[in-house]
C-alpha cells in the first residue's frame, strides 16, 4: 500500500510540476507579471488539460510513432519561440546566470506543453474523417472557378489594370526596352507580361490593355488552379462540406483576390506550386506509389491533359519563375521518384522531360539571348546583413576583416543603411562601390564572414533572427495586400480604377484589418503558422502510415527553408503565398489516400 500510495503521488507530482513549468513559460512569453491572478486561473486550465493529457485514453492510444515525431516539432518549436521571443521572456535581465536559468526553465516548459499538445493532435486528427459522401459533379470545378472570378472582380475594376509596385515597373521597363532584359526578376514572367502588352498595343494602342489583360489572364489562370485543387479533392471523394470551405477559402479569403490583381511573378508562381502539388496528389489517389505494380491502374488518354500536361508545365514554371522553386524542385524529385519507384516508367521520364526543359531555359537559352542573372550579392543577404549588423553595433573587427569589409561596402554609410528586417540597403551600398570586388573574391568573403561570426555570435543570431522571423514564427506583425494601383514612375503609368470612392477605399481598408482583430483568423495570414502547420501535416502523414502523402507537404516545406536562408525581407507574405494557397491541399494531404473511387 505505501508503494501504491508513493506511486500516486509521484504520478501527480509529475502532473503538477509540469504544469507549472507550462505556466512559467507561458507567463515569460506573454510577459505576465507573477503577482497577476489571472495566473491561477492559467495553472488550473493547464492543470486541466494535463490530466486530460496523462488519462489512460490518450497514453493508452500513443501509436509507437508518436514520441519520435513529437519530440522532433516540439523541439524545433520551441527553438523558433526561443529564438523569436527571447528578449520578452529575459524582460531585461542582464546577469548571465539569471537568463541562463530563465531560458532554460522557458525551454523546458514550452518542450513539455507542445510535445504533449502535438501528442494530442496527432490521435485526435487522426481520427477526423474528411471523406465520403462527396459529389463528383464534373460542373462543381467549373462553378468554383467562376465564383473565384465573380469575387475577384470588385479588386480588378478597383486595381486595374493591376497593382504595380517597382518590381512588377521594372518588369514593365523590360518590356518596353527602356531597361535590359535580366533574370533577376524571372524572364520569363516578364516574356509573359510582353505577350500580353504586345497583344493590348495591337488592339487599343494602350498599355493599360496589355496590362489589364496579363491580369485578367492571370485570374483566370488563378481561378483554374482552385477549380483544379476541388476537382483533385472530389477524385479523393472529399466530403461536400470540404469541397464548400474549399471554394470559400479561394473566393473569399481578401488576400487571393488582391494577389489574383497583383502584377508580381510570385502570384503565378504560387499558382504553379499548387497545381504541381494537386496533381502529385492525383498520382497518389491512382496508386501509382503502390507496392505492386500490378495495382498501378495504366493512364488513361485523358489523364495526358489532366495529370501529365499540369505536371510537367506547372514543375516547369515553378522551377523558373522563382529559383528557390528550383531548388525545392531538385530536392523533392528524388524523394518523389523513390516512393512512385514501382511506376518508374512514367515518373522518371516525366521528371527528366522537367528538368531538361528547366536547363535548356536556364542555360543555352539565357546565354544566347545574354540575359544577366542575379548578382552574387543578391544570394548573399543574410551574410551580409549579420556583417552589417556587428558594425552597426560597434563591435570590433580585426585589421584584415576591417579592410576587407571596406573594399565591398563603405563602413561609415552602414550604420544609416542597415534595416533590420531588409536587406536591399546594405546590398545596394554594396553595388555601389564593391560589386565587382565581392564577385573576383567569393571565396574570401566566405572566409571573412565565418571569421567575424566566431567572434561575435550574438550580433549574427540576432541579424538572423530579424531577417528570417516572420516564416517560421506565427506571432509576427505585417501587412498583406495593402498595395494599391501603380506606383509612382518614370513611364507615365498611373493608376486607372474603373470603380472608386472613400467606400470602396474603406472597405478594402477594413476587410484588411480584420486579421488583427479576429482570434484565429489572424492565424491564416500568419506565415510562421502556416509553416507549423505544413510540418504537422506531414507529421501526420506519417504517423497513419501514409509516407507518399508527406511527399505533397515536401516542396512547400523545402520552399520556406530556402527563404530561412536567402530571403531578402523578414516578413514578406508574397514569397511563402505558395503555401497558402495549397493550403486546402496541404491540410487535407494525411486524409486522401489511393484506396477512394478514381473518378
């Protein structure tokens, strides 16, 4: 009895003291003062839920998975909530052992409250049934395009011909032969607004057609990949109330219908993206990732144009609007080619017809037409902004780090350039008087960058930190969609609205606020969020055993990492756009499997 008893005890012990560290975290994040007594009324919710959490119904039901998954995101978030949020836990503490010790307790409580929470999530989605009883109505795609162009409508006769910021008037100016044509914004975007500007001139003589009629294009383009995206689903016979919010989230959400108006490579691209992802996802509801070869049921001639074309055209276009769609590409294929190996016969070519396509553009192309490519420096924006940021806080550098850094920027500009969370300054200073410096000495700038991190990690942690925040941490302030009309120029283009007025103005105004204002709404338009939420999907994916699915969810996770070590901007949505709008997908990528009617 007395061991029992001793047993009990412990057991709750562990419940309680667990809770408390859940609470010491929580209260260190939010910067809760311990005299509040609202932090009772914390503990015991907690308190709550971790005895909910150790109840023989949930420790009972842990498939042999769960801890290895859980332990891997609850680590990795905790590591973004460290990272992101460590000045507001040390509240201004500056002995080395009280922070030491305040991390470490934050740490360890945030550690425990998400591996027990990504525990629960992890049996209880599995349990979700988002299929069956769906409607396979061919017209239900085509319905939803039209509903996504309808919605769209109100922010192309505000914005027309389209929102033009300086990156989408640079591409203009390439057009019209006023700037060399360059790969730095994707060529062949700018080709495919040329095509369109040509065919506005032959018809009206008026840049504004060309331009109105990329936008429409793109909408229309836009609005296809959505009816794409609900046709993939009803091949996976997605319950009808899945279908509706899927349509409701392309239709409704503000943020799809500015972008659809946006004049920026990154809005097709996004497009692209998810078209490649929804028929990756019809590959799998064929079986064709099936053990048996015998059970890959052979392509029908139809599936050429509905699975084969968008495959290739859209893993082609990805690759080539945006180059870390490249590298997510060239990461994914093998992952993608060893799970579909059992139809090697398809997969292969159909990877290679990719890849050839994307080199042959990227190579003999470019360098037939002489198309410049980024600049070296463009790569470089979170080395170059840690640098800047040790002199901006005026800490030392040795005499050849010193004289090296003034040979590619000018020291005494730096401190007036430097934003934090944008690189464009510091390579602009850069450009102006060490480009070529920097190019005929890649090798030693690599050399002297590693030199002055090891002697000054935390300036480099928190220039890190400042750039790349916003993709993998959700409480992160931006705006989104806020550009309006044609910026100002040199071409004469201004902005033309065929509808106008302070109502529509504030109207647009508001729907933009409302993210700030609504719980769990703001969560859509959080980047950081959206990256957590990918990782548990595809931590999903594997725990119901369903590996090829993970495979949809791979490409938009490759995608965020590439812009956690190159981006330019902290905080810009248009760069991650891809994986909100495969969202619906994405989401909904551990429940569709091969086992449901090919229709």
């Amino acid at each position: 009895m007395l061991i029992l008893e001793w047993r009990f005890n412990m057991y709750h012990l562990k419940i309680f003291m667990e809770s408390f560290l859940s609470l010491f975290a929580i209260m260190r994040l939010a910067g809760m003062s311990t005299k509040n007594p609202v932090s009772i009324i914390v503990f015991l919710i907690i308190l709550y839920i971790f005895v909910q959490l150790h109840s023989d119904k949930v420790e009972g039901h842990v498939a042999p998975g769960d801890m290895t998954l859980a332990t891997i995101l609850s680590v990795l978030f905790m590591i973004f909530t460290l990272s992101a949020r460590y000045p507001v836990i040390l509240g201004g503490m500056t002995s080395t052992l009280f922070c030491a010790g305040i991390l470490l307790l934050t740490g360890v409580g945030l550690l425990i409250t998400y591996y027990y929470l990504i525990i629960w999530f992890l049996q209880s989605a599995s349990l979700l049934k988002v299929t069956g009883n769906g409607y396979s109505y061919a017209w239900i795609p085509w319905l939803a395009t039209l509903i996504c162009l309808i919605c769209w409508l109100p922010y192309f006769l505000y914005e027309y011909p389209g929102v033009m910021t300086p990156d989408s008037i640079n591409q203009y100016a390439q057009v019209i032969g006023a700037y060399e044509l360059s790969n730095h914004h994707s060529v062949i975007h700018t080709a495919l607004i040329g095509i369109f500007y040509s065919i506005g001139i032959a018809i009206s003589d008026s840049a504004y057609t060309g331009l109105a009629l990329y936008t429409a294009a793109q909408m229309l383009f836009m609005a296809l990949t959505a009816g794409y995206v609900v046709r993939t689903l009803q091949k996976a016979d997605a319950a009808m109330p899945v279908l509706i919010v899927t349509i409701c989230f392309y239709a409704l959400v503000p943020y799809n219908g500015a972008y659809a108006v946006t004049i920026w490579k990154d809005i097709p691209f996004a497009g692209c993206m998810t078209l490649f992802a929804a028929a990756l996802m019809r590959f799998l509801l064929r079986g064709s990732f099936a053990a048996s070869s015998d059970s890959i049921p052979k392509l029908r001639v139809s599936e050429y144009f509905t699975l084969i074309i968008p495959y290739v055209l859209s893993g082609t276009l990805l690759c080539l609007f945006r180059t870390n769609g490249w590298y997510a590409f060239a990461v994914s294929v093998p992952f993608i080619v060893a799970a579909y190996r059992k139809w090697f016969k398809v997969m292969l070519p159909v990877h290679l017809v990719i890849i050839l396509l994307v080199l042959f553009v990227r190579y003999p192309v470019m360098h037939v037409y002489e198309i410049p490519q980024a600049d070296f420096v463009e790569s470089l924006s979170i080395p170059v902004q840690q640098i800047a940021r040790v002199i901006v806080n005026d800490e030392s550098l040795s005499e050849k780090e010193a004289a090296f850094v003034g040979q590619i920027m000018d020291l005494e500009q730096v401190s007036a350039s430097y934003q934090p969370d944008v690189s464009d300054n510091i390579k602009n200073l850069i450009r102006k008087t060490g480009n070529e410096y920097l190019e005929a000495n890649k090798g030693e700038f690599m050399k002297q960058w590693f030199s002055i991190g090891i002697r000054h990690p935390k300036a480099y942690f928190d220039a890190y930190v400042d750039q790349t925040n916003g993709y993998w941490y959700p409480d992160v302030s931006y705006s989104v969609g806020l550009a309006d009309g044609i910026y100002p120029n040199e071409f004469g283009l201004t902005w033309q609205p065929l509808i106008r007025g302070n109502a529509i103005a504030k109207i647009k105004e508001i729907i933009f606020k409302l993210p700030e204002m609504i719980p769990l709404y703001g969560l859509l338009w959080s980047m950081g969020f959206i990256f957590w939420l990918v990782l548990l999907a595809a931590a999903l994916c594997l725990r119901m055993g369903r590996p090829a699915n993970a495979l949809v969810c791979l490409p938009f996770i490759l995608l965020i990492a590439t812009l956690c070590i190159a981006t330019p901007v902290a905080t810009e949505f248009r760069y991650a756009y891809a994986a909100f709008y495969a969202l619906p997908l994405l989401v909904l990528s551990p429940f569709l499997h091969a086992d449901r009617l090919n229709r």
